[in-house]
C-alpha cells in the first residue's frame, strides 16, 4: 500500500498524503479514514469501486501517515484543505465518504462546503458525544476517560497514542489486535479478527497513523470528543447511515442519533455486524450513494 501513497502540495506548502483507488474515470469520492486511522484504508474501496464506476482519493489528515502538521487544526479549519484536494483532481462536486471517526469529518465538509458535497456516506461514525448527553451513556468504558480528558486540552491524549502507535510497531498483528484490544471487541469484531489479513492490516493501519508521532492523532481523536462547533441538522444533501447493531466501538445508537438528527438521512441497518465488518463488504456502501431514500432499511 506504501508504494501506492501520492501527495499534494497544498497553497500554504504543506504536503498530503492519500491513496488513489478505484476507477480513475468513474465519479469522485473523498473518502475520510477512522480515528486512529490512515490513507491505507482506501484500499478496500478500489475493487468494489472499480466495480461501480467509482474513483476514491482517500487523504491522511493533518500529522497523520505523511501529511505535515497543520497549526490550527480543527474539524471545521480542515474543511479549506479538503476544498483544495478536491480542485486539484478537478472535482467541482463530489460525494464524501466517512468510517468512525472519519464520519465526523464528512459531516463538516458537508456543513461546509454545500455546493460541493452531493452525498454522504457514514459508516459506523462517530456521533457528537461532546455536547449531546443522551450520548454519555452509550460509550465504551476507555471512552469515558477520553471524555473527561478533553476537557484538559488535546496534549493529555498524546501518552495514550504513544502507548498504541509503541504497541502497534512492537506486538504480532495477533497479539495487538486479537489480545491487547480484546476488551473493546463484540463478538463480531473478534470474528472479523479472527482473519491472520485483518490483523495484520489493523496492526499496519494503526502504525501509519503514527508515523510522524502520537500527536497528529491524539489531536484528531480529541477534536471528535469535544463539541463540534456545527449542527447537523444543518446537512442539506442526502445522508447515507450505515451501522451494525454489534458495534462496541461506535454503538448503534450513535447511527439513530444522526438518523434521528439529519432530516435527509436513510438509516441502513445491519444485524449483528461490528466495527470492522464493513472492510470486508463496502459493495452496499457506494450502492447506496446512488440511492434515492430517506428511511430506515433493516
């Protein structure tokens, strides 16, 4: 996957890294990784893509992988470079993709730029934990100290992406992912783990995202933990919701609530199927992207 990383020179010099996948004809998407996360997950998009007639760029975010560091990084100041990336393919409009954490950044792109972003994607996204309070009892136990980290700032998370980026680089894929993360699988994330290929591609995506250091991801976790600074209520375009109900990392009822809360959404559920499942079947996805509904599909 290494060897297929392309950058872009944005207009203040700083360099980005992405993967180009899929079809490089077919129609645009920005795909935007989890949280920790990396470019290297834009690979599952290029057979299926290509399939569908679908081209992906799938960018690193500020520190993260070979992106520069970006001073005043946030979610809504990263909108402009987002902006940028796409005018350098010459997309004038494109549909936005996010998984986990990277749904958070879909979402502000949409917010953000109305007349670029035609749909949305997010496939077991994060919700806004940091100012709704319905949310609060929906976390994960690690979750929770997160939360209450935030409100010191961004510098208490870096320890914590040290310790995982260490234990990434130091651990067998199988001892990193199957026995150091066990506590925070469902029973369908560990089955999905059970595959020698996914460990290794979890243990090789977590040690890319802290290739430069823990404080480009540290910076980006917190910013999803703490209040957005935009509603989304206010995404106009078509929202597409993909969640299982067997998801401990980001929990179903975080996809109820942005159901709950974007009038333009369509909710798709999907029994007993984790965090992880969808590398493995991304087919339903980009169909849904061309899907013209705003409901619940089980």
């Amino acid at each position: 996957m290494d060897r297929q990383t392309k950058t872009v020179s944005l207009s203040d010099e700083r360099t980005v890294s992405y993967l180009d996948c899929g079809d490089p004809d077919g129609d645009p998407i920005l795909y935007f990784h989890g949280s920790p996360g990396s470019r290297y997950e834009g690979w599952f998009f290029d057979r299926p893509a290509r399939e569908r007639g679908y081209r992906v760029i799938a960018p690193d975010r500020p520190e993260i992988g070979r992106s520069d560091y970006h001073q005043n990084y946030s979610l809504l100041s990263y909108t402009p470079d987002v902006a940028e990336i796409a005018s350098e393919f010459d997309f004038d409009q494109f549909d936005v993709v996010g998984l986990s954490g990277g749904g958070t950044t879909a979402l502000s792109c949409t917010v953000a730029l109305p007349n670029r972003v035609t749909t949305v994607g997010l496939v077991c996204s994060w919700a806004p934990v940091g100012s709704e309070p319905q949310l609060a009892n929906q976390r994960a136990p690690l979750d929770w100290v997160y939360k209450r980290l935030t409100a010191l700032g961004p510098i208490p998370f870096v320890p914590a992406f040290s310790i995982l980026g260490l234990a990434a680089q130091q651990l067998s894929p199988e001892t990193f992912t199957v026995k150091l993360l066990s506590g925070s699988l469902s029973n369908a994330d560990r089955r999905v783990l059970s595959d020698p290929d996914r460990q290794r591609f979890m243990t090789e995506n977590t040690r890319e995202s802290v290739r430069a250091g823990a404080r480009g991801p540290a910076r980006d976790a917190y910013l999803r933990y703490r209040d957005w600074k935009f509603d989304i209520a206010d995404v106009l375009c078509p929202v597409k919701i993909h969640h299982g109900t067997d998801d401990s990392f980001a929990p179903y009822a975080f996809g109820e609530y942005l159901h709950d809360n974007t009038p333009t959404s369509t909710l798709y559920t999907y029994s007993n199927r984790g965090h992880l499942d969808f590398f493995t079947d991304l087919n339903t996805v980009l169909e849904s992207l061309d899907a013209d509904s705003t409901e619940r599909l089980d």
